[in-house]
C-alpha cells in the first residue's frame, strides 16, 4: 500500500512517456544543442553500403560515436576512407530512433594528419599515371657492366654507408660519385630533382643510386614530390631507386627503371650482372682447368702405353723393316739407270755411225757437179727457146742478153693471157656476182650436192666479203 501512494505521488509530478516520445524528445534537444560539431577520431567498422551510404564508427582511446555519410555528401569526396584513417569530420549530431543510440550525420571530411599524405599521395599517384611516366616501354634497361656510380642520397644516412660498403665488397676499382642532398625536410625534393639532372647534364655516371634508409611516411615524402618523379622520367641515365624498408613505396620508385627493396639490395642489382658473368667465368676456368687435366692424364697414359710396345723398345725393331725396303728401292733404282745409261749410250754410237756414212763433203761436192749440169742445161735449153724467134729479130749479131730479154718478154704477155683466163675462172670472182660456196661445219668439204646433207646440220656459207653459219631447217631436192 505503501509503495503504491509513493508511485501515484511520481506520476502526479512527472508525466509518463512512451520510449518514441523520450527518444523524440531528446533527439530534439540533441539537434537544438548541437546543430553543427566538428569531430576528430579514427575509422575502425567501415563499411559502404550499395544505396551509396557510407556507415563506420570514429573513435578515440576513451569512447566512440557512430557515423553516417549520406549518398550525396559521399559522392563529393576524393577517397573513401579504409578502417585506421584519422579523420575530421564536420557533422551534425542526431538520434536514430529504432536503435536508441545518437550518431553524427557528417556533412564533410578531412584526412588528418598521416591521412592527409596517404591522400594527396593517391591522387598524385592518379595525376602521374595519366602522364604514363609509370609505363614499362619507358623503362630503360639497366647496364651490365657500369664503371661509373653515381649516387643521389644523404651523405651521413646509413643508406650511403650500406651502398659503398656492398660496392667496395664485391668489386674494386669502381668509380662512385656522390651527389649530397637533404632527404627529407623542407627543400630535399628540389635538392634531389636538381643532383639528377645534374648527373644527366654531365654525363657523369652509367647509372644512378637514389634513395634513403627507412622512416616514417612524413620522412620518405620527399621521394613522393612530383618534381623528383620529373626529373627521373626525364633521366636519361638509368636509375635504380630504393627508399626505406622492403614494405615502404614511393611514386619515386614506381617511376624509376628498377626498383630495390633496401639501399644495399639496390647496390647488389647494379652489379648483380657483372657478378653473374664473373662467377660464369670462373665455373668456366674450373671446367677447362679440369678438362685439360685430365686430358693430360690421358695422353700421359697413352704415351706410357705406347713406350711399353715391343715395336718401341728397340729402333731395329721399329725401323729394320722400312731400311731392308729402303735398300731395295735403291738397288731397283741403280740397276733401272744403268740400262737408262746403256740404251743412251748405244742410241749415240748409231747416231756417230749414221753421221760417218752420211759423208757431208762428198754430198757437197756431189751437189756442187749436180749445179753445174744444171746450169750448162738451162743455157741449152734458153738457146732452144730463143731458137723459133730469131726470125723476128731485125739485127742478127744482138747479143745474147737481148735475146733473153725479148725471150722473158713474150713469156709475159703469155703469162698475162693465161692470168686473165685463171681470174675469169676464179671462184672468188664468182662470188662477187652473187654466188656462194657451202662448207659442212663438221667435216669442212665443199658441198656440191644435197644428198651430203642431213636435216638440223650446221653449214658455213662463203660469201665474196666473209663468212655465215647456218642450221638447215628442210632439204628439197631438184
């Protein structure tokens, strides 16, 4: 009974409420108090739903507040935030009422701090790849054997100190530059796009080391500036870029012609090649040095077994059989020029006996009387000649001379007349008046009938001013 006047006293101060009209309730004063807050915390239970909406929770170490982000306030931003982004939110405070609790209907965000980075990162990330500076047909090939370094990094980091320890380790002789710049801080990406170009400028390297030790993502910046992605791009000495640690990545590194994981592994890339063929090369010396020693083993046996031959172990048994040849030769090669000389030597006293019975000065004088007849002969004869024309000689006494030279006289004009007869005849003034001689090509005769000819066989023709060749198509025979 008690109890019961206690709650009818309550009710008659407060006013009972249904759990909509207290949640209506304080959702307007909620509103009221709160029309417009701005928020810091960190993203965790992110989640973006199909209609567009975006729902997570911001949070801090002492509390947490549920967020929404309607469709058309989520279209406007440039990146989605992920769960673990800090973020900035500028909201307005409301109550959901199916589920009780307060939330923040946020208008606008920011990426705070880190974020901020990670944020203009992905959109120069977006802005390069249109530029196609990350394309592979740019990249340029690395050289196998590069004799001069050169280095784009902090002279006291512990990047330098790892690179020249693993290049002086493997291989003297090597010429490294160090161009120094500030890695990070306010002015280092300039300092770094001005050394590169510098070594471009001067041609002073092979290929180029840039990069830095390990840091956070504010320290690594600098590798993340457009200018330094430029100056790269345009370089047109190869580079090799490694900053930080295996698990960091740089816009730097995606436009470089080779990316390492560390400084260290970036000094072992750019003498990887040259180590490779060194250690080809000393495999190939251990393989021939093998090959020619055993080839010598080999040869060495073989000689020892050629050493323990019976044929070997004395000269008369290796050479007694070609020396008793040797003499044979030579007595068939004596007795083959005695009979040479024998047959000579008869064959020259048949010549001395041939020449004996030959007796020149006989045969001369024997030609020497020969002569003389023949002369007493000739006069005999002249006289006979003369004899039949004396009678047309107007002076008896002439001598003897002028009978000759009336003689030699007629016997021209006779020769002339049977001169002029022989070259009416002659077949070469036969040929002037247009006719022709043929010639068989095989056997060389004159043709005079057709039946010395056969079909296809080749003839010369004797024209008055040379000569044809021709092949006989078709015989016709008169």
């Amino acid at each position: 009974m008690a109890l019961s006047k206690t709650t009818e006293k309550a009710s008659a101060r407060f006013p009972i409420l249904t759990v909509s009209q207290l949640t209506q309730a304080i959702k307007l004063e909620l509103e009221e108090k709160f029309p417009l807050v701005q928020v810091r915390g960190e993203v965790s239970n992110f989640r973006q739903q199909s209609s567009g909406h975006l729902y997570f929770t911001l949070k801090d170490s002492g509390a947490q507040v549920s967020a929404v982000m309607f469709r058309a306030d989520a279209a406007l931003i440039k990146q989605i935030p992920k769960d673990g982004a800090e973020l900035i939110v500028e909201a307005e405070l409301s109550l959901y009422p199916p589920r009780g609790n307060y939330q923040l209907v946020v208008r606008k965000l920011q990426y705070a701090g880190v974020g901020e980075l990670l944020l203009r990162l992905e959109e120069l990330k977006v802005k390069i790849h249109k530029k196609g500076w990350f394309a592979k047909e740019h990249k340029k090939p690395i050289p196998a054997f590069p004799k001069r370094i050169g280095i784009v990094s902090s002279p006291t980091g512990a990047a330098i100190r790892d690179i020249l320890n693993v290049l002086t380790r493997r291989f003297s002789g090597l010429n490294i530059i160090l161009n120094p710049v500030k890695v990070q801080g306010e002015g280092a990406a300039k300092e770094i796009a001005e050394a590169i170009e510098q070594f471009n400028e001067h041609s002073l390297a092979d290929v180029l080391l840039v990069g830095r030790g390990g840091g956070s993502v504010e320290d690594l910046w600098a590798f993340n500036e457009e200018i330094v992605a430029e100056a790269i791009f345009h370089s047109k000495i190869p580079i090799i870029c490694a900053v930080g640690h295996e698990i960091d990545h740089c816009i730097a590194e995606y436009v470089a012609d080779l990316r390492a994981p560390t400084p260290s592994a970036a000094a072992e890339l750019v003498i990887s090649e040259k180590q490779s063929y060194i250690n080809t090369l000393q495999n190939i010396h251990e393989q021939i040095r093998r090959s020619v020693f055993h080839l010598v083993q080999n040869n060495r046996q073989r000689l020892n077994g050629f050493l323990r031959h019976p044929l070997l172990r004395s000269s008369h048994a290796l050479l007694g059989s070609r020396m008793q040849q040797l003499d044979d030769l030579r007595e068939s090669i004596d007795f083959a020029m005695r009979r040479i000389l024998d047959k000579k030597q008869m064959q020259n006293t048949n010549f001395r006996d041939r020449l004996a019975t030959l007796q020149p000065m006989a045969k001369i004088r024997s030609f020497r009387k020969e002569l003389i007849r023949l002369n007493r002969s000739l006069d005999s004869k002249m006289l006979q000649l003369i004899r039949p024309y004396k009678k047309h000689l107007t002076q008896k006494n002439l001598q003897m001379d002028r009978y000759c030279f009336k003689l030699l006289s007629l016997k021209t004009e006779r020769l002339q007349v049977l001169s002029s007869q022989l070259n009416s005849i002659d077949p070469k003034n036969l040929l002037k008046k247009g006719y022709s001689i043929l010639f068989s090509e095989k056997k060389s005769l004159v043709i005079s009938t057709s039946q010395q000819l056969k079909q296809s066989e080749k003839i010369r023709i004797l024209l008055s001013d040379g000569e044809l060749s021709a092949t006989l198509k078709d015989i016709e025979s008169l």
